[in-house]
C-alpha cells in the first residue's frame, strides 16, 4: 500500500507544479501560434521591405499558415496601407505575464485567452507588433 500512496502522491505532486497534460498540451500548441505568427511577420516583412507599395488586402497564398488544432487559417486583417493585423485563438494566457503597461508594450506578444490580434506597423523600423488587441 505505501508503494500505491507513493505513486499518487509523486503524480500529484508532479500535477501541482506543472499542471495537468492537457493545460501542458495548451500552453505548447500557443507556443506553436505564436511561432507561426512571428514567422508570417518576417516574411511578410521581408516581402514589403522597399516599402513602395501598400498591403494587400489579402494575405498572400504562401504566407497563409494554419492553427496547429484547428487547421483554420490564421487570420489577416489589412488595417490601413501601411498597418495590417495577424490573429490567432489563444487557449490560457501568457504565463509571466507583464505586469506593467510599459512591459507589455515591450514584450508586444503577450495574448490573453481567446482570439487575439496583433497590430503591425509596415513602415515602423521596429520588428514586431506595435499593440495586441483582444476580440470580442
């Protein structure tokens, strides 16, 4: 029987520190979106590097990746002729969240739950978005 309590507890314990698989599984396919996301904004990046035309209205066929559980299309959203938006639906939210408006500004990936968008500016020199945006 101590062996059997052993067992319980050391899962337990495991469960405590790292949570339950599925809350591991969620956090590594975020990981994945987020990934992807960073990846659709350097290439689109590179693609819109002289600057000289306006987005496109739609993104790009080879641009287009996929939510790793959904297989849905992330989505793209031009905004202007010089901003545009990439979103993806986020399961929990960002662990070691920034705590200051400063902070989150810095970071610019932190995501809550739920779909979030990312807001990109294509004559900004800065790499990476400007602000994030939850959706209703």
């Amino acid at each position: 029987m101590a062996p059997v309590a052993l067992v319980i507890g050391g899962v337990a314990a495991a469960f405590s520190m790292t949570g339950p698989p599925a809350h591991a599984r969620s956090l590594a396919l975020d990981r994945v979106r987020l990934e992807d996301l960073q990846a659709m904004m350097v290439r689109f990046d590179s693609r819109h590097l002289d600057r000289s035309s306006a987005l496109p209205s739609h993104l790009p066929n080879d641009f287009v990746r996929e939510d790793p559980l959904t297989h849905r299309p992330y989505v793209y959203r031009r905004i202007s002729a010089r901003t545009y938006e990439l979103c993806a639906t986020f399961a929990p939210a960002t662990e070691g969240r920034p705590t200051t408006e400063e902070d989150a500004r810095r970071s610019g990936w932190s995501h809550g739950i739920g779909e979030t968008c990312f807001v990109f500016d294509d004559s900004s020199p800065t790499l990476g978005p400007l602000r994030q945006k939850a959706r209703p």
